[in-house]
C-alpha cells in the first residue's frame, strides 16, 4: 500500500508515520528527516539547503522529487512506502502521480491556531527522532522513549514557524483538494491523543 500522510507542520505526521510504519511494515520516508540527515553530515546537499530549511521555506522541487524518486526505487519500497512532508505542493505531487501514485492520502486535520503552540514547544530526541511537548514532558533533557538527548529543532523558532505555517497554507493545503478529486483523501481529526489518531489512520489503511 502507498501511503501519503499529509497536514501542517505540528500536526503530528512524524509521530504518526512511526507508528503506522511499525505496524503496516511499511518504510517511513520522510523528506524532512533526510534533508535533516544531509545537513548534520555536511554533505553537498546539505549545504545547499540549510539556510531554506532553517528559514521555513520549501527546498527546490526538482532536487526533492529526485531524492524522493531514487528513494522510492529502493529495494525495501517494493510493497508501498508511508510518504511524511512529501508532496507539499501541486508540483511535487504531479510528479509523484507520474511514477508512483498514493493509494490513499491521510490528512491530519487540526485547527491552525493550536499548531503554532505545538511546535514551538516541540523537543525532538537527537537519537531515536521521537518527538515531545514541554507540555508532557516538561523540562527533562534525556529521551523518555531511549534516553537519547533532547534538543530544539533550529527550525521550530518563532520566526520560522510563522513562516513554515504560511507556506503549508499557500502551497501544501491544495493538495487537499487535488487528493480529494482523485477519490484518494482521508480526513482525520488529529486533535485528539496520539492513540485515538492513530487507530482513526488505522481504520483507514486497514
Ligand atoms: P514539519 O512538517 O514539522 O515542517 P518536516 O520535517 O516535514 O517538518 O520538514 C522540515 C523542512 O524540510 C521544511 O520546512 C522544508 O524546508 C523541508 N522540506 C521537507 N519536505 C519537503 C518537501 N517535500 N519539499 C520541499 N521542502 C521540504
Ligand atoms: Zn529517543
């Protein structure tokens, strides 16, 4: 099964793709992750894209489609994948409809207002890439999941959040409507704990 999970930053795609991705056996790419993963090793690409990624705005289509493209060709992708921050505009999704078209696209669905809250309180464990709320998890510094170190994404600060959430609004909720003409669109309200969302996508895909 080819999966997309799509919503705002905040909305809890990343939680989610690991939990679907565990229990469907399917790989977990998520675009975010391996420009991330670029940047911490210094490679070429990395380079190129820090200061976008660290702004909020959108790394070139053409190098991510092609990221994503070679990805999916990878041996482990042979019975699906569970795509996480890709496509996240009309562009991106055009081309993925060419060469490896989703069955089903989950959209997270959550009031705007709350995500600006959600990501800027957001700490991320720098080893098992789990994500957390100071609201939950208050100021601990280890990894409640792997004890691995917590840390602040350079991209969740005020600024860049702003910026991020403008961009989902303009170029990303589009999709919701290109998906939704094409049958493919699964609404789910992913306001709620991070249980009774994922057994919503499960009901869903299953
Ligand atoms: P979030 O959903 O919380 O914003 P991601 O980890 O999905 O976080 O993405 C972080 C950043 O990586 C984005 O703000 C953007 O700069 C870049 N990025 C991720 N996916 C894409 C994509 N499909 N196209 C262009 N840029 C992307
Ligand atoms: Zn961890």
């Amino acid at each position: 099964m080819k999966i997309i999970l799509l919503g705002a930053p905040g909305s809890g795609k990343g939680t989610q793709a690991v939990l679907v991705s565990k229990e469907l056996g399917l790989p977990h790419i998520s675009t975010g992750e391996i420009f991330r993963d670029n940047i911490k090793r210094g490679t070429e690409i990395g380079l190129k894209i820090k200061a976008v990624i660290d702004g909020g705005d959108l790394c070139p289509d053409d190098l991510t489609i092609e990221i994503v493209r070679n990805r999916l060709k990878e041996e482990d992708c042979k019975n699906g994948y569970l795509l996480d921050g890709f496509p996240r505009n009309i562009a991106q999704a055009t081309a993925l409809d060419k060469t490896d078209a989703p069955d089903k696209v989950i959209e997270l669905v959550i009031p705007l207002e709350k995500l600006e809250h959600r990501l800027t309180g957001r700490r991320g464990c720098t080893k098992c890439k789990s994500s957390f709320h100071i609201d939950f998890i208050g100021n601990r510094k280890d990894c409640p999941h792997c004890g691995g170190e917590l840390g602040i994404r350079e991209d969740d600060n005020a600024e860049s959040v702003k910026e991020r959430l403008a961009v989902y609004k303009t170029q990303t909720a589009p999709l919701i409507e290109y998906y939704a003409k094409q049958g493919k669109l699964f609404p789910i309200d992913a306001d709620l704990p991070i249980e009774e969302v994922f057994a919503s996508i499960l009901k869903v895909v299953r």
